[in-house]
C-alpha cells in the first residue's frame, strides 16, 4: 500500500522525474567534463594516471548535482506565485552563469598559463594585451560550450518550472 | 504529497547518479586494464628480445652496460616522478574555489599582509646568515643593509676577470630562456640559436645559474637589484605602483656618470615598469613598446608589445644614435618567448611548434645586434651579459615539448644561461661552474669592478663568496602552503617580514646615497 502510493505518484509524474534526471546528468557532465578536457588538452597526465583522485572527484560531483538538481525540484514545487518561480530561476542561472564564466577563465588560465586563476592571472587581468586571449580558437569553443549548457539548463528549469506548476499532477 | 514526490525525485536522481558514476569506474577499470595488458606485453616484448632495460629489474647484466644501466635509471626516474609528483592534480582541484581564494588573496589578504613589523628571531636570521644573507647588521630599520658586498672580506680574490669602470655595461633578459632551449644536444633540433651560441663561443660563461624569481618583474629586480620582492601579486595591472626602491645597478653606475637606459619590448605602462625604473631605480631612459611602436607600427602583432625583431633593431638605432662621451649602462628585455609567441621567423625543423619557433626568431632578432657589435667600435670597450629574466613558465606547449626530456623538465625555476662579453673578446671559451642564482649578478659585476659599498643585497660574488654559501636551485622564498605547524608559523613570519619592508618602503634607507668603501 505504501509503495504502491509512491509508484503511482512517480507514474503520474513521470516527465518531471525524467526531467530532474535530465538535469542531474547535465549538472554532473558540465562539472566533470570540465575536469576531463582539463586533463586531456591541458595535462601531461592522462585521466588513468589519476584514476583515484578522479573518481573521488567524480563522486563529489555526482552528489552534488544529485543535491542541486533535487534541491531546484523542491523549491520550484514550494514557490507557487509565477513571479517567484522566475525570481528563483533568475537566481540559479546568475549562478550558473558565474560558475561558468569561472571556468571559462579558469580552464583557460591552465591552458595558457599552466595554472589556475592566481595573482599572476590578476596582475594580468585588466590589462590590454592579455584580452588576446579572448579570441582565440580555445576561448570560442569554450563560449560555445558554456553557451550549449546555459541553453540546456535553462530549458530544462523552464520544463521543471510549468511541470511543477500543473496543481493537478501534485 | 510534495514531500513524497521529493523523495521519488531524490532516489531517481540518486540512482542516475550511481550509473554514471558506475559508468565511470567501468571506463577507468578498462583504461587501467588495457594499460597493464599493453606494459605486459611490452615488457614480453622486452624480455624476448633480451632487453630488460626499459623496465625497473636492474640485474648485474644490466649493471655491466652502461647504455642499458642509464635507460633503466631514466626508467625508474620517471617512474619515481610520476609518483611524487603533485602537479597532476593541479587539474583536479575545483575551479570556483580557486578562483574564490585567488581573488580574495589578491584584493583583500595580501593588502594586509604587511601589517605589522615583523622582527625575525635569532633562529631564522641565523638560517639566512647559513644561506649567505646578512641581516641586521649596519641598521635594525633596514634589516638587509649591510657594509659590504662580501660577507667576510677575506673571501675577496684577485683570481676572476676584471673589468675597468667606465666600461659600457649591455645586459640582454631573454624572456623564459631556460639553459635547457640551448641544449640542441638533447632535444635534437640543431640551428635554432646560432646567434647566441655564437655569444657564448665568444664569452665567459656561468654555467651553473638558477633564477630565483618568477616572473619577469620579480626577475628583474632579482637581476638588476638583487633582491627579491614578493608583493608582485599585489600591484596588479598598472593600478598600484612598487611601494619600495631596490639599490640597481643603475643607481651605483649612475654615481660613476654613466647614462642608464632600459630598452623593452612589453609595454611601458604594465605594472608600472616605467615609473619604476625611472623614478625609483634612477633610470635616465625608458623605451618600451609604446616608443617602439612608433617606429614599428607593423610588428605590434598577437600578444604582448611589439616582436624582439623591432626591439633589436630599435637597440641598434639606439647604439648607433648614441653620441655621449659618458659610458651607458643598457639593459633589455625580450618578449618573443613570452605564451602566446611570437614568431617573426619560422624554423622548418622546428615544424609548427611555436615555442621553438619563438626562440628561432628571438634569436635570429638578436642576431642583428650581435652582428652589428662585433662590428662595431663597441666591442672593445662594452661588456655584455646575456641571461634570461627568469626559466620557462609551465605552459602547454613546454609540456608538449619538455615531456620528451624529462629530467630536464622545470619549470618556472630552472638553469638560465649566463654569459659575459668581456671588451676585446678577453675570457672568451672560459666558463665558472659554481652554484649560484641570478641575484648574483650585480655584486658579481661589482666585484669584478673592484667596487664595493653598503648595500642591501642579497646575492653574493660568484668569484668571491658564493662558493660558500650553497642554496641550491630554485627560489630560496617559495613559500610552501602545505607545511607542519612550526614550520608554517615561521614561514608565515618571514613572509610577513617581507611585506612589512616592502610596504614601508624599507630596503634602502631614503636618505641612501651611493658611497664607495
């Protein structure tokens, strides 16, 4: 009886379940996909040379996309105004859009300059020549990632948003 | 309800979460397995072909050859450096926090830092004393004043090369020349720096010098002042000016009536390079690449300032405008070697590698010079140095290039090349091999003058006092995060007493004037 409860509310709920999924594995790629190509194109060192410490960060990774993901579920469920909804949907691209705009200057910062963001980066930061950066071929492939995922988070926080708000499936 | 669909939402995630993470560790497994399977069969291949050299079993057979011995030496090196070696991680640790951590150190601690003074205890200025570096001995407000440049006077030796004041002094800094870009024995690719090398045919050379600081500026006053100075993280941009002065060599030649003159290929404004230099460091000239573009409109390309081609020939103009009867001191600095590269000339056994093709071209740029000087009336009566602002920086394509050579791999502080131009030619083919760092530079030069006046320096006489004070490679201030308690708290106050003295302006007292012993 008790189980049978949950298994009716997931199959009544199925496209939100599907689309908090959808959401965890995009957060958990974003994140760890970072890392990888980091490796990859950056490092002298291949993913299998740091099999350990990858895994381990794979699994913070994962959790945290797990914790976000049902965390964004909740409180779109919570907030019932429309204006609220669009608030909280605001708030989580603008931060979004600074994690990615971190990582952006960040997987740069060791691709070019073997390190991550440190002094050296803002010693440089507001100068004219370092911009050059900006432009180049890496950079454009890194604004078009960042763009695909902006894209696809917000779709689905749209999705999550109008499926949340449909009283009759609650 | 809610609270129910939650937790459907959280177990769904979670089991997603769980094959991913599933997904993962199959790869990796299959990864790992595919490596050993592969390291076994080369090592079968190894053993069948009778050659157990590549691999780590070191048997008497293998102790006999020597050829055979040294590849498994490489072999186990290798080994052992993957295995200690920290810097893979690096692309491991969470970009936000590091970028969190930077910028509140870089805007918020390191202005700070400085706070109070610092007086270090008896225990660390012993530790310096053992390392060559006097504190506290002339005034207790300027701990680094000392006397003289040699630390016991009976160290001084009339066995080195002399050079009669009123000589002109050019020293060249090659950007990121780490000694290794001169070792075409090692890599293979010959004809890339003909011109420098021919420099050294030509020279003395020291051929065991470190670079104690990184980056160029921090570089720089190693060379010119020789002194270190942390704070460089902190006058980012061209918004916050070096807060204190250094004793260059400028100021001491300068005292001698030279005229002093800086000749860069960056620009003039970063970090406020000419400011300091001029008003600090007593420079009467500063051309950077706001002056040289003027002339070189063309070669303001990608990347910082103008090419090394428009500085050298911006060099020779300057060398063949010069009508003064006064001596000069000349100091350049490079940029072509500098990420992202420039490259006014390409190599073709250099193939599409930008960084050696960067060193092809700075090299051939400063093949104009070279060929003009030893043509000209300068070149019996001008020393020049040749040396690097500090050892390549750990970018992608040093990765690329230097994987293949291992031990050679160091980045950010390595073996710099050092080689002086006596007038004449004299000392040409000599070479001194002692251990030493290019804050070594100006009391060399000093001594090798007959000069010596009090001073804040923290390098020694290579000929007359550096052979007794070992500090190995690397900087003698690296600063390491991951330390035990103890050692972090005395870290912490030497840091500390540092930033002190630069924010107080505290390494030469104001009123200094510079006044032979």
């Amino acid at each position: 009886m008790f189980l049978s409860d949950y298994k009716t509310l997931m199959m009544s709920n199925r496209k939100l379940a599907v689309r908090a999924v959808s959401l965890t594995l995009i957060l958990a790629l974003y994140f760890i996909g970072w890392h990888y190509t980091s490796l990859v194109f950056n490092g002298s060192y291949s993913v299998i040379d740091v099999s350990a410490q990858f895994m381990a960060r794979v699994f913070w990774y994962l959790s945290l996309s797990v914790i976000i993901s049902s965390l964004i579920c909740a409180v779109l469920m919570i907030l019932k105004k429309r204006i609220m909804r669009k608030i909280f949907i605001g708030a989580v691209m603008i931060l979004f859009s600074g994690s990615e705009i971190i990582r952006i200057f960040d997987w740069g910062a060791l691709y070019f300059g073997g390190n991550h963001i440190d002094g050296n980066f803002w010693a440089h930061a507001f100068y004219a020549d370092g911009l050059v950066y900006l432009v180049t071929k890496q950079a454009l492939v890194l604004y078009a990632a960042a763009g695909l995922f902006f894209g696809a988070i917000y779709f689905i926080l749209k999705q999550l948003s109008s499926l949340t708000n449909h009283e009759g499936r609650l | 309800m809610k609270a129910k669909l939650v937790v459907i939402i959280l177990i769904i995630n979670c089991t997603a979460a769980l094959s991913l993470w599933g997904f993962f560790r199959a790869s990796i497994s299959l990864g790992e397995w595919r490596r050993d399977i592969k390291t076994r069969n080369n090592l079968a291949a190894q053993a069948a072909r009778g050659d157990k050299a590549a691999g780590i079993h070191l048997d008497k057979g293998i102790l006999g050859d020597r050829k055979k011995f040294e590849s498994a030496l490489e072999s186990l090196k290798e080994k052992y450096r993957k295995i200690t070696a920290a810097d893979s991680l690096v692309y491991l640790k969470i970009p936000e926090a590091e970028f969190l951590k930077s910028f509140i150190s870089y805007f918020f601690l390191l202005n700070n830092a400085g706070g109070d003074e610092v007086v270090l205890d008896d225990e660390i200025v012993n530790k310096f004393r053992n390392q060559g570096i006097l504190l506290y001995s002339m005034d207790k407000r300027y701990p680094f004043m000392k006397k003289s440049i040699y630390l016991e006077p009976r160290h001084k030796t009339r066995n080195k090369p002399e050079v009669r004041v009123g000589t002109n002094v050019i020293i060249i800094f090659f950007e990121s020349l780490s000694k290794f870009f001169l070792r075409d024995d090692v890599y293979g690719i010959k004809g890339l720096t003909p011109n420098i090398k021919d420099m050294q045919q030509h020279s003395y050379s020291f051929s065991n010098m470190y670079n104690a600081a990184f980056p160029t500026v921090k570089g720089l006053i190693a060379a010119l002042g020789s002194s270190s100075y942390l704070l460089d993280e902190n006058i980012g941009g061209t918004r916050i000016r070096i807060p204190c002065r250094f004793l260059f060599l400028s100021s001491i030649l300068k005292s001698l009536d030279y005229t002093t003159t800086h000749i860069q290929a960056g620009s003039e404004r970063f970090i406020g390079m000419k400011t300091f230099f001029t008003e600090r460091e007593g420079y009467d000239n500063f051309y950077g690449s706001e002056s040289l573009a003027l002339k070189n409109i063309g070669h303001l390309a990608e990347g910082f300032g103008v090419d090394d081609t428009a500085l050298f020939n911006y060099v020779v103009d300057w060398l063949e405008d010069y009508s003064s009867n006064k001596p000069f001191l000349l100091t350049v600095s490079t940029i072509n070697m500098h990420p992202p590269f420039k490259i006014t000339d390409r190599n073709p056994d250099a193939g599409d590698n930008d960084l050696l093709n960067s060193l092809y071209s700075t090299d051939k740029a400063f093949g104009r010079f070279w060929s003009y000087f030893k043509k000209s009336k300068l070149r019996n009566n001008t020393l020049v140095i040749v040396t690097a602002d500090h050892a390549m920086g750990n970018n992608k394509d040093y990765i690329a290039f230097a994987n293949k050579y291992r031990s050679y791999f160091k980045p950010f502080f390595d073996l710099i090349p050092c080689f002086v131009y006596f007038p004449g030619g004299a000392w040409a083919g000599k070479s001194n091999d002692t251990a030493c760092l290019n804050l070594d530079i100006v009391p060399t030069l000093l001594d090798m003058m007959n000069l010596d006046l009090p001073n804040p320096f923290i390098g020694l006489p290579i000929f007359s006092g550096r052979q007794y004070y070992e500090r190995g490679s690397g900087s003698i201030f690296d600063v390491k995060i991951d330390l035990d308690e103890k050692r972090l708290e005395g870290e912490r106050k030497v840091l500390g007493f540092y930033f002190h003295l630069y924010r107080t302006d505290r390494i030469i007292p104001p009123d200094y004037k510079v006044r032979f012993n």
